[in-house]
C-alpha cells in the first residue's frame, strides 16, 4: 500500500535506522535505569529510587513514541533484545554499581541519547520529516534535563 504522508518513499527508509537506533538507545537506558532503580543502596536510597522512577517512567513512554513513528514511516518497529544489542550504542551495565556510579553512568547514557537524537534531527531535516524533528529535539530536551539532575547528585 502506498504511504502519502509527505514524505518520500526513500526519505521515509533513510529515516527507519536512526530511529531504530534511537529506540534501541532509549530502551537500553530505561531498562539499565529500571534496573538501578529496583537496585540502589546508600544514604541517597529513597531519592535515587524515586529520580530513577520518573525517570524509567518517561523512558517507557518515549520507547512506544518512538516506535510509533517507525510505524507511521511504513517500516517494523525493531523489539527484541536481539534487535536492540545489534542497534545500541547504550551498553548494558553488569553487576550491582554502587549508587554514584549509576549516577555517572547514566549521565553518560543521557549524553549518548543526545547525540543519537541529533543523528535523528539530521535525517529527518534532510527528508523534511517535521514530525521526527520534533520527536528527536524533544527527546534530546528530556535527556539533558535527566542527564542535569542526575548531575546534581555528584556535586557538593
């Protein structure tokens, strides 16, 4: 069936990898971040559980985001972990980190995220994908507010 949406057939296909690349990035960072939530110890305990909570909580609801505009493009939504770990630039944590650690590795995680939405960003300027542009610029915005109070954490 052929897909009208303004977008042409080969700026729709150039669109689909950055955006599975996004997704696979974004997924990778809620679950790490799920996962430090369910793990955290420490006397910042109750704040990092709660930060790590939102912050898993926006992740989830950005991921299905996401994967509806691969959607909307006329292409599958990559999801499987198989799909993700090829797709990732996020790599998943081993073991238990202590709480400081899960701090900077997630700063670094939201800095990834960032830059995967400007590959995004550029794609879609060049395919005039409005929409994605503001997907990706919104997905960069919540990513450096999360990588900032993460980053509040380590000062002082």
């Amino acid at each position: 069936m052929k897909i009208d949406i303004g977008i042409t057939e080969t700026g729709r296909h150039a669109l689909v990898e950055p955006l599975s690349r996004l997704l696979a990035d974004t997924y990778t960072v809620y679950l790490k971040t799920h996962n430090f939530h369910w793990n955290v110890t420490g006397p910042m305990f109750t704040t990092l559980h709660n930060l790590f909570m939102a912050q898993y909580t926006e992740l989830s609801l950005a991921v299905d985001e996401i994967a509806e505009r691969i959607r909307a493009l006329g292409a599958p939504a990559p999801g499987s972990y198989a799909d993700f770990a090829r797709l990732s630039t996020v790599r998943d944590a081993e073991g238990v980190p202590r709480a400081q650690d899960m701090i900077t590795t997630l700063v670094a995680d939201h800095g990834t995220l960032v830059a995967t939405a400007r590959g995004v960003v550029e794609a879609a300027e060049a395919a005039g994908d409005i929409v994605s542009v503001d997907l990706a610029t919104r997905r960069t915005d919540v990513s450096q507010k999360a990588a900032w109070m993460l980053r509040s954490h380590l000062e002082g």
